[in-house]
C-alpha cells in the first residue's frame, strides 16, 4: 500500500479499524479528539459502533462490557481522562478481558496543560488503579510506529487477556507524518468461548462462562494474582521491544530515552557523532515489559562511563534504569515537563558536561 | 539533506493546509517529512503557526528552532519568527498585511502581497494558494505540477473551488517569477 500523510491521531484511528476493531468508546480530550472524531465517520461504515460516554468513568466501563463479550474494543484519551479509566482498568485487568487503551500525554498533574509529556510513565508502567495488576505498554517515536504498535496492541491483548496500552503523546497525536499500513489484521479471538460471556446462542459450547473480578475466597483471590503474575512473567520472556542506536562504537555515555523524547536524543547523538563524540541510546519500545537485560548489557559495555536518561518528565523512566544498571555505572537524569520538548541543543549540552 | 519551513499567520489563514500541500507533495517526491503544527487553546483570528520538516533521511526531532525558512502571513509572525530563520533562508512576507521588511540581510526576502493577488484571481480565501505558490516557485523544494495536483486532491470534495484555487496558484507562482 502507497505511502499517506496522516495525523499520529488519525492514524491509530485507522490503525484500530484495519485491525477489526470495531467497537470504540470515547469522551473527548485534547489532544487526542480527532481520534474519536476520524471514527464516527469511519466505524458506521465499518459496521461498527462508536459511543461517547458521559465521562471516562463510564467509557472504561462500556469498554469492560465489550471486552468481556469478547469484543475488539478501543478507547483513547489523555492524561485526566486515563486517570478517571483507571479504575475500570484494574477492573478489565483482574477479570482477564483483553482491551486497547491509547494514552496521547498531555502534561499534568491535575489538569495540568495540554501538550506533550511523558509524565503518565509511572501511571502506564506501575498501575495507576489500585492492585497487583500491569499493562503491556508500548511507546511509539513516530505516526509509523504508532499505527503498528496499535495493530499490535489487539493481537497482544487477546494473547494476554488483559489491557494493553499505547502510551503516546500529544505531538504524536498532532504531527503528521507518511505511514504505510501493513497488512489488515481480521482473526477473531480464537478461544473466546471459553471464557467471555458472548451469550449462549452464538457459541458450540454449552458451558457458562462468569467475567468477574471479585474473589472473596483468599485462596481464589491469590490464584487469581498468582496466574496475572505469570503472565506478567510470559510477558517479559517473549514480548520485550527496544532500539538500540549506534551502540556498536566504542561509546562513553548511554542515553535511555522513548517516545518523542528519543527523537531528539537521535538527533543530538547524530551531531555528536559528527563532532567525533560516539553517544549511544537504547530506547525502550515496551516500556513494560521492561528491556532490562538490554540496559545492563548496553550500561556496562566497557567503553560506557555514564547512563543518562532523558524524559518528558521529571524522572520516572530512570527509577527502570538504575534498577537494572544495578550501581554497576552512575545513572543521571535530565527532563523537562512543561510541554516544550528539550532541543537537541540542550541534550548536546547535557552530554557535553558529562564527558 | 534537511529543510525546514515554518508557516506563520493568524487562525483562518490556512496556514496549516498551506504547510501540509507542501509536505504532501514533498512525501510524493519521496522525501521524508512531518508536519508539526502548533496547537493549543486556538480560535479564529489566533495564532496559528506549523513546521514542515523534509529531509533524506527520516527524520529524527520534529522540533525545529531554527527554520531554513519562514512563510509569515501576518505581522506579528514576522516579527516573532524572522531573527530565528537560519541565514541564507527565505522569508516569505505578505506585503497586503505586513507594512514593513526585515532588516536582515543574510536572508532571501519574497514580498508578495497575496491577499490582493487573491482577490484578483476572484476570492482572497485563496490567499494561502497564493503563498504556498509563491513559496514553491522560488524555494524549488517541490515540482509545481506535482503540488498543483495534490491541491486538486485536496480539494477533490469540492471540485467547484478547484478552478480558482489553481488560478491562484498561477497568479502566485507568476508574480514569484517577475518580481524578484
């Protein structure tokens, strides 16, 4: 397929229908509303339903109900609207229901601004509701990525029964940028008679299936975590995703960096590199799981004297980091959160004083 | 190889599509490109400004500073933007709403007064076709005819305004050529 110009916003939108998603439930926030608004003309001819709920806290629950029927469902939001979700997740999370959440990052806390950030890190990566629960989470750097990381989510929301999450942000939301769609993504949940409460009539097996998340009986209750955390675990052996950028030279210092923020470090490590000064980056594609073994390994490459990771935020990513480096290299952090994005300029600077 | 343009003018302009038209067309060379616009709290009359980033080679940060070259279509654009153009850039000036030049001298001034030539082509709406061809003609960074056909793409919808935006674009590419 040709080559097309589009919205990052635009573009999960389209994404999620070539994925055959057809269910999408929304309230409106910027900068992701040209998501919703793309889909209520593209869904009715897809055959699909689009509904605005009176608020996220209502749409996280219509996207439960699709989820448990078995459904391919989406939301997008940002930052507040996430956080209204997140309940809901936990929820989705607990009862084994395979979903989509797109998270476009908008600077917070509270309401906070409405360009980009990478502030939601922890709330993405750590929970953001209440409980022994986490998302796949997977962070574009571009309009491209974006759209194959959201084809991705479904597929990898059905092997895991459990919510998976795209953490943008809002430049990704508003940039336009060519993207090439692979291939249409169409098959259906292979196994969900077995578990999702799609009704009697439309499935071969007589046997109920109960979507709950409830488990009054301590033993349930731990069984319960007890088979989330293997999944967890399933998920760190086959499903971690990373960049590693011009790691083969004998560098001094590796930026961690993802998202939009990477961009940028690619570029002040292309200006570096042209100055004679090798700076390496490994950008996390799967920020959970978490690349850990390629951070360490990329940190104490012997030529390595210093990690800096360099985020949208006021450090949330580098906790990761300094975990898996494990003191083995001193581990430093620059970040801006306003919404303007640090130049390349600055990075070089940063770099500049560290070497 | 890597330039960047920065579309400049009040809300209603059509700034945005002015700068996406050229990053269309650049894309259709088989450049990379992205298309980055300001957004936030805007309304008509506001301020509206974008970047289009083209490059060889895909394009790392999106975030541009510094601009190769500037499109101002309203005063308080030229004003806010111009000392960021990097020398030997162009900088696009609408003469029907920006009285003055810019003192620089390590630049390439384009006046044109597009609102006038718009409204002689038969709607100043397309002052921004104006501009766009204006801008194209003497940066050379897009084949014309190419450009000229993403506007009919564009503009597929509403075949009727098709004819007076490609006017416009003659008119604006003509008085890029014989007035410089």
């Amino acid at each position: 397929m040709a080559k097309v110009l589009m919205k990052g916003n635009e573009a999960i939108a389209e994404a999620a229908i070539r994925a055959g998603c057809v269910n999408y439930f929304a309230y409106p926030i910027t900068p992701q509303s040209e998501v919703a608004e793309y889909l209520v003309k593209r869904l009715p001819e897809e055959g699909g339903v689009f509904l605005q709920g009176e608020s996220e806290v209502a749409v996280g629950y219509m996207i439960f109900g699709a989820a448990a029927a078995g459904e391919r469902v989406m939301t997008t939001s940002s930052s507040p609207g996430i956080s209204l979700m997140s309940e809901s997740i936990s929820y989705i999370a607990a009862a084994n229901c395979p979903a989509v959440f797109v998270n476009i990052v908008r600077g917070g806390p509270g309401l906070g601004g409405i360009l980009p950030s990478q502030g939601d890190y922890f709330q993405a990566t750590k929970g953001g509701g209440h409980g022994d629960y986490h998302l796949l989470v997977l962070a574009p750097d571009g309009v491209q990525e974006a759209v194959e990381m959201t084809m991705q989510a479904f597929t990898l929301a059905e092997k895991y029964r459990g919510p998976v999450m795209i953490l943008g942000d809002g430049l990704i939301g508003q940039m336009m940028e060519p993207v090439e769609f692979p291939d249409n993504l169409k098959t259906e949940p292979s196994n969900k008679d077995d578990w999702a409460t799609n009704g009697m009539d439309t499935r071969k097996s007589k046997k109920r299936n109960l979507v709950k998340s409830l488990f009054l009986n301590p033993t349930e209750l731990n069984n319960n975590n007890l088979a989330l955390k293997a999944k967890y675990d399933q998920m760190k052996r086959e499903e971690i995703q990373f960049e590693a950028y011009n790691t083969d030279g004998d560098y001094k210092v590796l930026i961690t960096s993802f998202g939009t923020m990477s961009r940028v470090c690619r570029t002040a490590i292309d200006l570096l590199k042209e100055e004679g000064i090798e700076v390496a980056m490994l950008r996390p594609k799967t920020v959970f799981p978490f690349p850990e073994k390629a951070v360490f390994d990329a940190a104490t490459k012997e030529s390595c004297k210093a990690v800096i990771s360099i985020e949208m935020n006021m450090g949330q990513m580098v906790e990761d980091v300094e975990r898996c480096v494990k003191g083995q290299r001193p581990v430093t952090f620059y970040g801006e959160c306003g919404g303007d994005i640090p130049s390349p300029e600055k990075i070089i600077e940063i770099i500049k004083a560290m070497i | 190889m890597q330039t960047e343009i920065k579309f400049a003018g009040f809300g209603g302009q059509g700034i945005l599509l002015s700068a996406k038209l050229m990053a269309y067309a650049a894309m259709k060379q088989g450049s990379f490109v992205a298309w980055v616009p300001s957004y936030g709290p805007e309304m008509r009359g506001g301020t509206a400004y974008c970047t289009v980033v083209i490059s060889d080679k895909l394009i790392g940060s999106p975030i541009i500073k510094n601009p190769t070259h500037l499109v101002a279509m309203n005063l308080p654009s030229l004003e806010k933007f111009v000392n960021d153009v990097k020398p030997g850039g162009i900088v696009f000036i609408n003469s029907s709403l920006i009285p003055i030049t810019s003192n620089r001298t390590d630049i390439e001034q384009l006046v044109v007064p597009i609102n006038d030539i718009a409204i002689k082509a038969g709607n100043i709406r397309a002052s921004n076709i104006v501009a766009l061809a204006a801008f194209a003609a003497k940066s050379k960074l897009v084949d014309l005819d190419l450009l000229k056909d993403c506007i009919k793409e564009e503009f597929a919808a509403k075949a009727k305004i098709i004819p007076l935006n490609m006017k416009a674009f003659d008119e604006g590419v003509n008085f890029a050529n014989n007035n410089i």
